[in-house]
C-alpha cells in the first residue's frame, strides 16, 4: 500500500505540511528510513539465534534524524530498499530459530524477531500508511 500511494505522490505533495508542526510525507519517510539499519541488523541478530544489542543512538518516538536532507526521490528510494532488505532476511530466516530470544521495544517491552518484524514492517508502517493517505488526500 506504501510502496503504490509513494509512486503516485509528486515532489511538491510529499512536500506538503498541513500545519508547520505537523508531519510531511517526506518527514513520514525520513523517520520510517531511520530505523532500517537498526531494525535490520536486529531481525539479521535474532533470527540467527544470536543476541542483539544497538550500540547506535537511542531511537526518539516520532524522531527524525537531524541529518535526514534526502530528497523525495532518494527517501522513497531508500524506503522500498529498507522493506525490500527486510524481506529478503525474513525469507531467509528458519521461522523456529532464535524465537526464545528477545530485544526491548521502548514502549512495549521484549519482543523476538518475529514480533519485531510484524511491529515494525506491519503495524508501525501502517499507521503510517494511513498518514500518507491523510496527507496525499489534503495535499490535493
């Protein structure tokens, strides 16, 4: 749903706040490319059975990283690249390894790589989806 609502979506609409405080789409992605390389080397960690512990900057609900200038064009990119990897190490992944080993969320607690996966990939993204529909919709 992401990947179709992003190639119908002009520069200028992902460009498009309803407010000054509010989230764009290219904000929407910035923030959901910035867990990729977070995320990914957690489901890589705990689907093969090793622990994982992000050495990185603690994450920021809501968060966009200060160095996030990429253009639409390159933060779609990067998006359908970030889901695309995600894919490829779930299909990979021997769903009965690793699933006794976990990594904290923030907010909810342990989960393992498999909850991981359909909290960030499934129910993270969308909310967000729903975001960019909103978004799309007012933008005109």
């Amino acid at each position: 749903a992401m990947r179709e609502m992003l190639q119908q979506l002009s520069e200028t609409a992902a460009e498009f706040k309803p407010a000054p405080d509010e989230f764009s789409v290219v904000d929407i992605l910035r923030h959901l490319n910035s867990s990729f390389p977070r995320s990914t080397q957690r489901l890589r960690a705990l689907s093969s059975g090793r622990s994982f512990e992000y050495e990185g900057p603690r994450p920021r609900p809501g968060g966009i990283p200060d160095d996030a200038s990429e253009s639409f064009a390159e933060l779609r990119q990067t998006f359908l690249d970030g889901e695309a990897e995600v894919l490829a190490i779930l299909e990979a992944a021997d769903a009965t390894v690793g699933l006794d080993l976990t990594a904290d969320h923030a907010e909810y607690g342990p989960f393992n790589w498999l909850e991981w996966a359909v909290y960030s990939h499934h129910v993270h993204t969308h909310d967000h989806v729903g975001h960019v529909a909103e978004l799309r919709e007012l933008a005109g």
